[in-house]
C-alpha cells in the first residue's frame, strides 16, 4: 500500500511540475507551461474578448466565428478595458516594431489570456495558436485553456501555398475554406494558379472571350494520362472580378497576400481558343486542352507579336488593379520553343533583336513583361525557366525543377522561393498504396517534413535570398474539395512546420506525436484528411 501511494504521489507531483506541452503546430520558437490550477476556461457568459485597436478587428473576428462554429459559444468583443475584469482575452497591439514583424507573445493564466504583438498580423497568429490549445472536441465544457507562456515568431517571411484552379475549377465558397486552412497553418501567401492551357478563370472586361470561350472545355481526359478516353463533358467556371475582389478582401482579413498567376508564354491553349490571332498558327483550330501533359503536342504558345503584348498589357493592367500584390506571377515554365522555331515572324524578331535563339526570344519575352510590370510598381514571380537565357532584372524566382534554379537565383542576388516538385508538390501520391487516382510521383509526409529550404551549397549571405518555400497543389487529378483535401492535409502541417519553427526544433516525431490531437481538430472541422499518410 505504502509503495502504492509513493507512486501515485509522483505521478500526481510529476503531472504538477511537468505539465505536458501542449501540441501545437507549427512548433512555437518558445514555450514554458504553468501549473493547472492556472489553466484558464471559456464559457458562454463570461468570457470576454479584448482589442487595444480596431486593427485587431478581423483576428478578434476570426476567434469569435470559430468558438461559434465548433463549440457553439458566444463571446463578446469590448474596446473598452476592464483591468478588475476576470475571464478575458486581451488583444492587445503593443508600441514600437517587434524584432521580427510577425512575433506575438501569448500567455494563459487562470484570469486571463493576453496576446501582445506590434503587429495585427501577431496577433493573428497568436489567435492560431490559442485556438489550438482549445480541445478538439465541443463536448469538453468549459473549455480549458493550458496555462502557458509563447514567444514566438516565423523562420522564413514567404510561407506559401498554391492552388491550381485551371485544371480543375474550385468554387469561391472552397477558395474561402482553403485560405481558412493556410490562415491556420500561419501561412501569408496564396498564389492562385488562375490560368492554363485547361481554362481561364479570371473575369477580364476588356477581353470577354477569355472567360466566354476559354473558361469553358468540351470534355476532360479519363484516368491517368495517355488516359482511356474522353469523358465529352462540357467542363469550366471562372471568377468575376466582384468574386475575386470578395476572395482578395477574405485573405487579407487573415494576413494572406495573394499572388494570381497569369501564365505565359505556353500554357496558354485556353488563351489561344478566345483569341487564335495570338498565336503562331492563327489559321489552325483552337481548343481549350481536354488532356493533360500537353506542353510539346499542342500549340499553346503566344506569338510574340505587338498585339500579343498589348493584350498582355491590358490583361494584367485589370489584374493589378484587382490584386493589391506586390508581386505578379507570369508563369515562364514549360514553353515549348517548337512553335517559335517553325513561324516566320518569331524567327524574325530573333533576327531584329539580336538574339540569340528561341531561348534569347523567351528571355525577352519576360524582360519586356518584366518591364511593364516594374512599371506599375510590382514586381514579377516566374518559374526557374525564367532564368534560361539571362533573368529578368527584379525578377523572384520560383524554384520547381529541383533546387538548381533557385540555388543559380540566389547566387545572382535574386529573392527564391522553393517548390521543388520531389517535395512541395502536394498533387503527388501520400502513400504508395494510393486509393484514389493520383499523379504517379510519391510525396510521404516526412519527406515534405524533412524538407530544407535553405540549400547547404550557399553562403550565409546567398541564403538569405531564401525568401521561403510553397507548397503547390496542380490539380489534373484533383476535381473536388473533398480530394483537394485529401491532398493537402496532413502534408500542410509538415509544411508550416518546415516554413514558421526553427529548424534546431524541427522533429518529426515530436511533430507525429503532435500530430494526433490536430487529427482530432480535423475531425471536429470536418476535413477530410488522408489517414493513410503514414502507409509508406
Ligand atoms: C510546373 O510544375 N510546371 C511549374
């Protein structure tokens, strides 16, 4: 009996010193936890959200709709500051700028919860991780907050995610959803893949066909490609430009920038359909693709003609004025040069400008965007086939066939981000033993997990051109949100993991440990995430 309680006393004393840290993903930079007795609750009356400044608005907002949505609770919001009032959560906007922008502080006590931050984008995610050290069930009441002290802040400034919409359409109520799902990984970049040979999806007034003929495909390859078939179904959707406004205000109220893709100059099939005079063979048929892997079959190459560079100029001039952006992405990957070798005018200009070949023709093609686009203010993005026959002079570079592009960038003084498809690309299978049709290349959660932005073969100072890395989801085999889903989750955690916490505290299992209770969190949210993520 003695020996009995000996052992229960510990584990009781155990408990009190050594509350287990909570899970939390990302990782927080650092983190101590206090006794229970200094756990604090939320309950439908009492509790009382707190903001310093209406800035803090939309994180205030975002709190109060989740406690309604998963535990079906109220709290009130106040500006007015109560220091006697018990069961609050203080937001609160601190003067000055914190060493790292993004850095917020949280701390839990019995009386209150406070998160302090220079930043209402801080704050932001200092909500993230309050919302995480709720339960992840409704049926726990009140719901008990783990007393703990947070300081913490991001390892790389870009933290991003890609969605292709081309391939497959995804309607604004799941673009919403998606941009809900990045906010919670305290990602702040979602770059929308908003064109492609398979339909245009943005709305462009001065251009309707874009939309009326190329959002639309008459029929869509079946299985995996060279496929079986065509299934003759007419397939498409795009944004109007009020949607796309409503998305861009959504994102922003969760410190996401979004940075909308307009590909040139291949993957332009849907482009070629709406206007054939753009084209290097104007007089032949158009279509927008109905098979994937396209890129050396089909002309879906822009001449690069005057006219093809007005209508580029008008079409990104309606895209900048929508997207507040800093940054435009222009595509630049995959463009076959076979078009450009067999039209006469291509040849010529190669001729007139001194260029070198259809390489030198692709690289002008991009300094002269390039050009136009500085000249609004912002700034491109492209794939690392930008940097084939000399890079534009501000471009950023987006590094997807391997790391060679990004590492030649960064060498060159230009900002990176890294895609590279053996570990960002999320359209890749998560278990080997697949249920569903799915691109053929394998991507386990740990290998996305493991994953170092920062090449080993830079300097410090060329590392720093590491602006970050994404996450990209192509969607040939992706034709709904459950799918989208499916593919996205659990990876997204090891990815904001590899973006946010610093890389001495990376630890998969740690994170596979942590893992669990954010499976729990899904089931509550009702996200379909593989459960076969670890069947490698
Ligand atoms: C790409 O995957 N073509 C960027």
């Amino acid at each position: 009996m003695r020996i009995l309680i000996s052992i229960i006393s510990t584990l009781l004393l155990f408990q009190v010193s050594h509350a287990q840290l909570p899970s939390l993903i990302p990782q927080p930079v650092e983190m101590t936890t206090g006794k229970a007795s200094e756990n604090f609750s939320i309950d439908n009356h009492t509790t009382q959200l707190f903001i310093s400044d209406s800035k803090l608005k939309p994180a205030a907002d975002f709190f109060i709709n989740y406690i309604k949505k998963y535990y079906n609770l109220d709290l009130s919001l106040t500006t007015l500051p109560d220091l006697n009032r018990k069961n609050v959560i203080n937001l609160t906007l601190t003067k000055g700028v914190d060493p790292n922008p993004e850095q917020y502080a949280l701390s839990v006590s019995s009386k209150s919860v406070n998160i302090h931050s220079s930043s209402p984008a801080g704050i932001f995610y200092g909500i993230q991780t309050l919302i995480q050290l709720l339960p992840p069930s409704a049926k726990a009441f009140p719901l008990q907050v783990q007393a703990v002290t947070i300081t913490d802040y991001p390892r790389f400034a870009y933290r991003g995610m890609h969605l292709d919409v081309s391939r497959h359409f995804f309607e604004v109520s799941f673009v919403k959803k998606y941009i809900d799902y990045l906010a919670m990984h305290k990602l702040n970049y979602f770059h929308w893949h908003l064109t492609d040979d398979h339909g245009w999806r943005i709305e462009i007034k001065k251009h309707p066909r874009l939309t009326e003929v190329g959002a639309w495909r008459d029929g869509s390859i079946i299985g995996l490609y060279p496929g079986t078939g065509n299934d003759g179904i007419r397939y498409g959707g795009y944004y109007t430009q009020e949607e796309v406004k409503e998305v861009i205000r959504y994102a922003a109220d969760r410190y996401i920038t979004i940075i909308p893709e307009i590909e040139m100059p291949g993957h332009s099939m849907a482009v070629l359909a709406a206007y054939p005079e753009l084209s290097t063979t104007p007089k032949l048929p158009k279509k927008v693709a109905e098979t994937w892997g396209i890129f050396n079959k089909f002309n879906n190459v822009l001449l690069p003609s005057e006219q093809t560079f007005t209508f580029l100029e008008e079409v990104l001039t309606e895209v900048m004025n929508l997207f507040p952006s800093p940054y435009i992405h222009i595509g630049g990957d995959e463009c076959s040069k076979i078009w450009w070798k067999q039209s006469a005018f291509s040849q010529q200009l190669i001729k007139e400008k001194g260029l070198k070949n259809e390489i030198g023709l692709q690289s002008y093609f991009i300094h002269r965007v390039e050009k136009f686009v500085n000249s609004k203010g912002k700034t491109i993005i492209g794939w690392d086939e930008i940097l084939d026959g000399g890079l534009a002079p501000n471009a950023v570079v987006m590094s997807w066939r391997g790391e060679k592009g990004g590492i030649a960038a960064a060498k060159q003084k230009h900002k990176v981000i890294m895609t590279p498809e053996n570990f960002m690309y999320f359209n890749h299978a998560q278990c080997l033993k697949d249920d569903s049709l799915t691109a053929a290349k394998f991507l386990p959660l740990v290998n996305v997990y493991n994953y170092e932005p920062v090449p080993a073969e830079l300097s410090p100072a060329e590392g720093k051109y590491i602006w970050g890395a994404q996450g990209n989801l192509w969607s040939e085999y992706i034709g709904n949100p459950a799918k989208a889903e499916y593919m996205l989750f659990p990876r997204l955690d090891a990815l904001s993991e590899v973006l946010w916490s610093p890389k001495a505290k990376r630890n998969y299992s740690s994170f596979q440990q942590r893992l669990k209770q954010q499976l729990r969190r899904y089931d509550q949210m009702g996200i379909k995430y593989s459960k076969r993520y670890w069947e490698n």
